[in-house]
C-alpha cells in the first residue's frame, strides 16, 4: 500500500534503460559500428556482372598487344630511318633528270613511317575480331572500347595511303603532261596507296562487321536463356 508522498514505481525494464550510463551505450555503439559498416559495404557493392535482363559486356582489355606494339613500331622504324637518308641526300644532292630531285623515295618512305604502326593496329584488331568466339561464351559481347579501337587507326592508314595515291597521280600527270616533278613515273607511288587504302578500311569493314554478327548473336543467347514471361489473357 503506497501513499500520496510515495514516488512513482519505476517501470518494468525501465530502471536498468535509465541507469545505462554513456561508457556502457558508447561501448554498445561500438559493438554495432562493425553491422553497420559491413551494410554500408553491401550497399556500396557494385557487382561486375550485368542482371539476366540485358546482355553482359565483356571487362576485355581494348588496346593491342605488346608484341603488336612492337611490330607496329618496327614497321614505322624501318620507314623513318630510308626517310630521313633520303631527306639528308636531297638537301646535298646536285638535281637530277631535268633540273628536279627525285621525290618519289622520300614520299614513300615517308608514308611507310606514318601509316606502318596503324596498320598494323587495325590487322591486328581484325584478326582478334575473327577469333572472339574460340575463347568466349557466345551469350557474352564485346565492350565499346573493344569494337571501337581499330577505327582510328584504319582511317589514319587510309589517309596517309590515299595521300600518297594522290602524289602518285600528281607523278603519272607530269610525266605524261612533259613538265617533271620528281615524282615520275608515278604509278608506282599510285599503287602502293591504293593498296593501303584497300587494306586499312576492308580490314575496318570486315572488323566491325564481326563485332556486330557477335553481339546480335550474344543478345539471341541471352533472349533464349532468359525465362518466358507471364502468358497474357
């Protein structure tokens, strides 16, 4: 039986949250600091995979090969060093053949140096394009950065070759036109950058080509293994 001046009761449980001291509620917070971090890290979690919903993109490295780098920087080599030689020799030669310098030399060596390393890129990307589907699942596809790392490379050899197509036809005018230019006969400067052309931009035809009968393929395999959706009324 309690009286008028009697304090209150406390209630059931409430005594031992009151006296909880901030010692006993800091080590308690440090107890949940690990839940907490470890859910903040579930959270943050970017998974590498793409859901079945959409086609996944292959974490592929996009650039060449050391060894095509290699290859690539050995081919412009071997066309730098005749075009400085014959650079040097036409500023110390006496002029030849009609009062002019023979020009078709340092053109072609020239072209040869500009154009070696970026073709050799763009068949070696052609060729990594023609062997995808012997190492990769075929429902994966291949990342933008993959498809498109050749098209730089394939224009800049084209150019330089139609460059030098056109200097050859400037050689074919003069010499057909009587005035010499030091590029005659020409034709052997025409063929040359056809030929680059014809190389640099169907190995890019053929290259994109592939990319897009692999990726049309990795979106029918995704689409067959994805779960048939509810049947409509």
């Amino acid at each position: 039986m309690t009286t008028r001046d009697d304090p209150p009761a406390p209630a059931a449980g409430g005594g031992a949250e009151a006296d909880a001291s901030p010692g006993a509620r800091g080590t308690q917070d440090s107890q949940d600091a690990p839940d907490a971090h470890e859910a903040h890290e579930a959270v943050s979690f970017v998974p590498t995979e793409i859901p079945d919903d959409g086609p996944a993109f292959v974490p592929a490295e996009h650039g060449p090969t050391q060894t095509v780098r290699i290859i690539g920087a050995v081919l412009s080599g071997l066309g730098a060093l005749p075009a400085l030689w014959e650079l040097m020799r036409l500023l110390t030669a006496a002029p030849t053949r009609g009062g002019v310098h023979d020009l078709s030399g340092l053109f072609a060596w020239s072209a040869l140096a500009l154009c070696g390393y970026s073709l050799v890129i763009t068949l070696a990307q052609w060729r990594r394009a023609m062997r995808w589907p012997r190492d990769r699942d075929p429902r994966e596809r291949p990342a933008h950065l993959l498809r498109d790392a050749h098209t730089l490379h394939a224009f800049w050899a084209a150019g330089v070759g139609g460059s030098l197509a056109l200097v050859g036809l400037l050689g074919m005018w003069s010499a057909y036109d009587g005035n010499l230019s030091g590029l005659e006969p020409g034709w052997h400067l025409l063929l040359p950058g056809v030929a680059v052309i014809g190389v640099a931009l169907g190995a890019k035809h053929r290259t994109d080509q592939r990319w897009e009968e692999i990726e049309v393929g990795a979106l029918r395999a995704r689409s067959q293994d994805a779960p048939p959706g509810p049947d409509l009324p």
